[in-house]
C-alpha cells in the first residue's frame, strides 16, 4: 500500500485545500494530513487562524479524499511524523518548493502546483474589504 502524507494548516477550508488533498489521494492508496495546531500556525504566519484546530480537524477528516489525521505541533517534528506515519511520498503545495527536499533520504517529496487566485489570506483580505 502506498501512503502518502502532507501537512497545512486548511483555514477557512477552500477549493485549493480540496484539490491539493485529492490530488495528493490519487498519487497513492492512502492520504495522512498533518493539520497545524493553532500554536504551529501563529509561530508561522503570525496570526492566529480563524477556524479553531479542532474545527480544521473536524472538517478534513470527514472528505472521502483522506483516511487519517493528526496535529502538526511543530515545524522540528517534521522529519519524525513522516518516519512514524510511514509514508511513502510526502506532497506539498508549491509554494513549499525545494523546502522539504531534506526528506528525500525517507520518501519521495513531491510538489503539486497550487490551484491559482484562491488562498485563505486571500478570502480574509476580501472579507475585510466588504
Ligand atoms: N494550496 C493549494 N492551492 C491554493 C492554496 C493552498 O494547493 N490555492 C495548498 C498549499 O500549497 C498547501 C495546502 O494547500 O499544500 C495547505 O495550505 P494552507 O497554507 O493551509 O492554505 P493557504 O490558502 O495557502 O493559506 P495562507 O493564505 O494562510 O498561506
């Protein structure tokens, strides 16, 4: 069975977070999310995300694209999640492009081109706006 495994945060869930998990899903026979906490997120993006880590998690569980999930505490675990989920290929957006290929001595790192003009910093941008 081919495993792979990705990671993000999924605030404010769109349509690029949807086709990045399917596509990621159709690279193998089994997807593992890694979802930041909303500790990991602040450190990241310096803002706390708007949909609670439980709510996030809650919401990608339920897609028929993903069969397990787990919460990204921190950047420094990175390599351990993937030796413990046993994964395969290891899929990020490309905006990640090149950042991940340290992981290529345990999986594959594979980059999938981001869906254009939509990203939760986006909505927020349009929702302040209205
Ligand atoms: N992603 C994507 N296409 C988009 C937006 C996100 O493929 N239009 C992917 C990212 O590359 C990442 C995953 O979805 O692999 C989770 O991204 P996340 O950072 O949670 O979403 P963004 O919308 O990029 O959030 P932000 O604007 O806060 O950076």
């Amino acid at each position: 069975m081919k495993k792979i495994i990705t990671f993000g945060t999924f605030d404010l869930f769109h349509i690029g977070h949807l086709q990045i998990l399917k596509r990621a899903r159709a690279m193998g026979d089994y997807l593992i999310v890694g979802i930041s906490t909303d500790k990991l997120n602040f450190s990241k993006k310096q803002r706390n995300p708007i949909c609670s880590e439980q709510n996030r998690m809650d919401i990608i569980k339920e897609l028929k694209c993903v069969d397990e999930v787990f919460y990204e505490d921190a950047l420094e675990l990175k390599r351990q999640y993937i030796i413990d989920s046993k994964a395969d290929v290891l899929v990020m957006g490309d905006d990640w492009a090149g950042k991940f290929d340290e992981f290529n001595d345990i999986c594959s790192v594979q980059y999938l081109s981001r869906t254009p003009s939509i990203s939760t910093t986006a909505l927020i941008e349009i929702v302040k706006d209205i």
